[in-house]
C-alpha cells in the first residue's frame, strides 16, 4: 500500500471515529461556575428590606456523568462556595458568611433525544454538605454552630449546547434543600435550608 493510500485510510477511519465517538460517547466530564443564592431562617427580611443582593455569592463545580441510553443518565458532582446566613443582632437583623463543599448523586432525563445540537434534561438527586469557615458571627445573638455535615437533596434544568464535536456549552439551574443546621443555626421555623444556583460551564464527552 502507498504512502497516499495508507494516509487516506487512516484520515477516514480517524474521521469516523470521531463522528461516530460525537455521537456515542457514554462519559462526560463538567467544569462549571456561577452563583449561588441562599434562602434560610429571616431570609425574607433581606427581601423586604431590599438586600436580597447580600443572599448571593459566587460558587464553582466539577461533575462526571455517563449516559445509560438516549434519555436516561447519572452523574455525580463535587461544588463548593460562600453562602449566606441571617441572625438576630442587636440592631435587628445582619448577615454572615460560610464555605460548604456539597456532593450530589444525581438521575438525569434526556427532554427531547431527537435534537443534537441543544439537548435539555431535567435531573433529581440526594447528597450531603459540610458548611465550614463560619464568618462575621461574632455579634449574633443567636447560636451558630460552626462546623455542620447534613443530608440534601436538589431538582434542577440543566441544558447543553453542543459546538464541537464532544464538546459543549452547559447552563443549569436548581434547588437545594438541606436540613435545617445546614447554616449552622436551627430555628425550628421550617426544617431544612434551601439554596437556588445558576451555572455555565464546559462539558466534554468522553
């Protein structure tokens, strides 16, 4: 066999692969960024006194997901961020600080497996949190614990724009709920925490 020959037959057979790989590759990888709102006891008077803008901070993650058909998924994923908790002080009412690393294992669902080049899902899962570095506590009336591990579990939108073969665009949004020490104060008003993000990122299909 030739030199051209032999070249030509090794570009379509790497062509191929990489169309048929586009088009069936089970794994992804996620690496994602955005914010993070965060919703817990006397949240509302940070509504009600316009400084809803002091419940939001930034917050990252990685995700590995695999595909078991067209529609049904999973992935697990790793994030972290700053969250904001709100106690009583002797003004009123003021705002702290916390880090949490949070896991979730999460079931996803392919919307529509006919489009390729945007491809929606919904997805539902449980994980767990563990809140840490506790800030600006020190004039709360209220006790905070510092350190907390709870459960959560979380719903979430989460849509890819594919704009290269095995590479993608990803935007997604969800709730999390999470027992009520999440943000180290447990007031007995509701039992759990929530928190609302929004995220873009990169995903790669491998």
């Amino acid at each position: 066999m030739s030199m051209k020959k032999f070249f030509l037959f090794f570009l379509a057979g790497f062509l191929g692969t990489v169309t048929l790989s586009a088009q069936d590759r089970p794994w992804s990888l996620t690496l994602q960024g955005g914010l993070s709102g965060s919703g817990s006891e006397n949240s509302r008077i940070f509504f009600k006194n316009d400084r809803m803008q002091e419940l939001i901070a930034p917050q990252g993650g990685v995700s590995a997901g695999y595909d078991f058909t067209d529609r049904l998924g999973a992935r697990v994923s790793l994030s972290t961020g700053r969250n904001t908790g709100i106690g009583r002080d002797s003004g009123g009412f003021s705002a702290y600080s916390f880090q949490s690393l949070n896991v979730f294992a999460d079931a996803m669902w392919r919307l529509a497996p006919g489009w390729t080049a945007f491809i929606p899902k919904v997805y539902g899962g449980v994980g767990a949190a563990r809140s840490f570095h506790f800030k600006n506590t020190e004039g709360i009336l209220d006790p905070v614990k510092s350190s907390n591990t709870v459960p959560g579990a979380r719903v979430g939108l989460n849509g890819e724009y594919r704009i290269f073969a095995g590479i993608g665009i990803v935007g997604d949004l969800c709730v999390e709920a999470y027992t009520d020490a999440y943000n180290g104060f447990v007031a007995g008003q509701r039992p759990f925490d929530l928190r609302a993000l929004g995220s873009v990122g990169i995903i790669v299909h491998l």
